[in-house]
C-alpha cells in the first residue's frame, strides 16, 4: 500500500496522471489500476480527471495533506539505501545553465569529484515548472519562488543593472527579462525611453549581444562580471530601481536536505561568499 501511496502523491504533485506515469517509467494503464487499487482499498476516491487534469477530491486533499512529506522521504531513504547496496546512486540537479556554466561550476566539480559514487543529473533551466515535472534532488532558483510544497534556502542575490559597450548604439535596448519579472511600471517606462528593444529572454545571449556593442543590456551582474574589457563600459542609470534577484535552493521531500543536497548546497554558499556579483554587489568597472 505505501508504493501505491507514492504513486498517488507523485501524481498529485504533477496534477497529471500521463506525466506521471512518464517520470516514473510506468505504463499509463499499469499506474491508473494501481490508483484504482488504493482507491479501492480506502473505499474512497481520491482523483478526478477532467480535461484540464487531475483534481484532488476532499479525501484525496486530506491524504496529501496529511502524509506527502512522509511518504517521499521515506520513499527517498529506500532509495538511497538500495542504491548503497549497489554502490551506485543517482543525484537530480536543476540550476539556471548561465550561473551553472560561470561562477558555480568550481561548486559542482568539487561537489562531483567528492562524490565519484554519484551518477550526475544535471538539467540547465531555471524554469520552475521543471520542478513538477522532473525528478530533482536539488533546484538552485533566480527569482522569487512562488511554490510553497518545496522547501527553500535563501544563498545570496544578483543586482541588475543597464550596461553599455562604449560607443554602442544608446537607442537600443536588450532584454533577457520576460514582462512579469519586471517590477511594475518599469518595462513602460523603458519602452517610452528606448525606440528599439529587443528581447531575446535568454541571459547569456544577452550579454554577448551587448558585450559586441549592440546596445544597452539589462544584465544580471553574475554575466556583468563575466564581460572581458570591463573598462570599456559604462552603467547606465535606471528609469525605476530592479530589485535583486534572490538566489534559492530548493528541495523536495523533508525539511532537511539529502547528505548530498546540504553538501552541495554548502559548496554553493562557499562560492557566492566569494563572489560579490552573487551577493547583491555591483561589479565595478572602468579597470583592466
């Protein structure tokens, strides 16, 4: 009854019983007479399916309620004891690729090279809708996190700031931002300030764009300081202030992360303790 348990909380947290069944390697109609199986056996049911997915129905919210942190970490430590017995385990990671390529990667090699035990997953999105739909031991997330069934660590910040290459074009703007990452009011007035903008919503294109003198980015200080020849830009003064961006680690399952997760997320905060572009800084320019 616990597997068939797991498989329930699995397909409620995805709110979709074929996606489920995808991540877990199950046959659709094997996962769907399991939950039939449980449901029958609690002499409730426990899902409905409409045409926009699953919805949960009172019993099935109570039990999720009651029993879901238990349950995955549970179903986490048979896992990570089964594959002990192997000598082989798995380990999930989803981070931004910009920060993960750049500044974190000294983190995840020694994090890897310490582990040589550990087979690697590692998946380069900072899309938060990846984690419902993937498997993950670790999320490292830019941003605000709005999803309140993982639990969160705070790591540092990013400051945003406009840049230009010197001499680029000062009428054309780059954007890596969709609209609803900017605080309110600020994309309207940049687009009563610059004539032409474009928007590429891809971090590290950005930066190449501006960093070859297309014109003023809008850039995270993480791809800030990663631009050769600093001392050929200049900061350009915003219309309204961007926040900082906030830097999370995310887990699933129990309040306190894997063995491995808090060594990793320990890594990560070694590293951003020594990158002031990671702790809400701004990168200085105008020096070689």
């Amino acid at each position: 009854m616990l597997d068939d348990l797991h498989l329930f909380i699995e397909i409620a947290r995805r709110n979709s019983m074929s996606q489920a069944a995808k991540d877990l390697g199950l046959n659709l109609s094997t996962l769907s007479r399991r939950i039939q199986g449980l449901e029958d056996k609690l002499a409730e049911p426990l899902l409905q399916r409409t045409a926009r997915g699953i919805v949960l129905t009172t019993k099935g919210e109570l039990l999720y309620s009651e029993l879901a942190e238990q349950v995955l970490a549970l179903n986490d430590q048979l896992n990570q004891l089964n594959s002990s017995e192997h000598g082989l385990s798995d380990f999930y990671l989803l981070c931004p690729q910009n920060i993960m390529a750049g500044p974190l990667m000294p983190a995840i090699n020694e994090f890897a090279a310490t582990n040589s035990a550990l087979n690697l997953h590692i998946y380069p999105s900072n899309a938060n809708s990846q984690l419902s739909q993937k498997r993950f031991d670790l999320a490292i997330r830019i941003g605000e996190q709005q999803d309140s069934s993982y639990y969160q660590k705070r790591l540092g910040s990013i400051a945003i700031k406009l840049i230009v290459k010197n001499n680029a074009p000062t009428t054309r703007l780059v954007l890596p931002y969709t609209e609803s990452q900017f605080p309110a009011g600020l994309l309207k007035q940049l687009k009563q300030t610059y004539p032409q903008i474009s928007f590429c919503f891809d971090i590290t294109i950005a930066k190449n764009m501006v960093e070859s003198g297309y014109g003023v980015g809008l850039l995270p200080m993480s791809e800030i300081d990663t631009i050769c020849e600093k001392h050929a830009f200049s900061y350009v003064e915003l219309p309204k202030n961007f926040p900082a961006r906030p830097i999370y680690a995310l887990w699933p399952h129990s309040r306190k992360p894997s063995y491995a997760a808090e060594q990793l997320i320990s890594l990560v905060q070694t590293k951003i303790a020594q990158t002031p572009s990671l702790q809400g800084k701004t990168v200085e320019l105008g020096r070689f």
